[in-house]
C-alpha cells in the first residue's frame, strides 16, 4: 500500500486563507501544481462540502479535501496544505483546521489502497500536530513517510 | 454481519472508515463484511447492514433504518472506533 505521489510542488506550508473554501482551493491549486488534477477540481472539492456539509473534517485539526474521480482528475495524487491561522469548516467536533489534506483519485478501484496508505500515517495521533508544525516541504514528506 | 461506512463521495472518508474499522474488528476479532458507499445509495447498499458508521452530518439523510447508526468523530481514532463498535456489537 502506497501514498499517491506527494512531490514538494504540492506541498503548501504555512499559507495563508480567510475561510474554509480558500483552504480548500489552495490544496487544489497544490494538485495542479503537481499535475495530478486541473484547476477546476477545486471547485469540485468545495461543491462535496456545499453538498454534504464539514463531514470532511475526519479528525480534530484535518480535513480530506476530496471528490469524486472524474475528468477533473489526472492522476492519483496527494497534497498538504498546512495553514497559518487555522480555519473552521463549521465541524461539530474537530474545527479549527490546520492542515488540509487534498485527494485526487483516477479510479473508484484504487482508492482503497490509497486511503489505507493515508490511514497509516494518520493512526499515529501525532501526525496531524507533527505536519501542523513542519516548516519545509522535505520535514512534511518525512512525516507522511514518503522522504527519500 | 455487514457493515456500512457513509460519506459524500463514497471514498475517501468512508474508505477511511471501512479500513479502520476492519482493523478493529480484527483485533475484537468479530467478523463482518464492511462496504464502502456514498451517501445516494446508502439505502440500497445498507438494505440488510446491522451497522452504518458515518458522520453526524449524515444521520438525518441515512433516514429509516433497521441498522444501528454509530456516528464516528475522529476517523483515526481507533480507540473511538473499538468502544463504539464493542457497545454496538456487544
């Protein structure tokens, strides 16, 4: 089992977002930069929450930014954006949020497989504060165990 | 047993879910079937569940069910998952 690809180019550390939609556009931004969506899977991921409500939220301080697999998507592919002023998804639970974690899916097939992989790394209760705090895109690929 | 994880899209969260909870019930060693689907057919693919694990903000939209519903907050919070499948289960 293995992480999608999470190259350094969609890595976002400390940014900057006045709200949740502009959190969760700079973790599709950050799956375009590594070629794994086009820009417009932003709005994809953003019209899940508008549909569905915060459940992405999946963890106290985490969001899973995701959609359904489809032409928006390119490639299997990963991306972090952590943020410098957490914002609130409007969760019952787990607001404010730190770091957003962005998911492209080719196939319906596949995603068992990468979200085990994603589980992995998450069951260890220390990661979501560890990425939180990681000042460089090569300390965030250690943590997600994927550094060379 | 069949269980049932809920989300949006029927990945991501719910497979989140699904592999989790099929960790756990390894460790309590019950076995069940867990699924992995979206909210829009949940009342088909839940049919003949004995448990949906979900979010709160799906409760309302599951509607009627024979199944127990377990609404789940940290979906990496094994320890969560194992209290919440062993009292609805036990």
């Amino acid at each position: 089992m293995h992480l999608p690809p999470l190259p350094e180019n969609a890595i976002d550390i400390a940014a900057e977002a006045s709200d949740w939609r502009a959190a969760v556009t700079l973790a599709g931004d950050a799956l375009a930069r590594s070629g794994a969506a086009t820009p417009a899977y932003s709005r994809e991921m953003i019209r899940m929450i508008e549909e569905h409500g915060p459940y992405v939220v999946i963890a106290p301080g985490l969001a899973l930014a995701h959609a359904r697999p489809g032409p928006e998507v390119l490639a299997d592919g990963l991306a972090i954006v952590t943020l410098a002023t957490p914002v609130n998804f409007g969760h019952p639970h787990n607001d404010p949020v730190s770091v957003v974690l962005g998911l492209a899916i080719k196939t319906v097939e596949q995603h068992l497989a990468v979200v085990a992989a994603v589980a992995n790394v998450f069951n260890d209760s220390t990661a979501i504060a560890e990425l939180a705090a990681a000042t460089s895109a090569h300390e965030v690929r250690q943590i997600m165990g994927v550094a060379e | 047993m069949k269980i049932v994880t809920i989300c949006g899209a029927g990945i991501g969260s719910s497979g989140i879910l699904k592999v989790n909870a099929e960790r756990v019930l390894r460790k309590l060693d019950i076995s069940a079937t867990v699924v992995a689907a979206d909210i829009a057919s949940v009342a088909s693919v839940a049919a003949d569940a004995q448990v949906i694990l979900t979010s709160a903000e799906f409760v309302d939209a599951i509607g009627k069910t024979f199944a127990d519903v377990i609404v789940v907050e940290n979906y990496f919070d094994t320890a969560e998952l194992t209290e919440k499948l062993e009292a609805a289960l036990g």
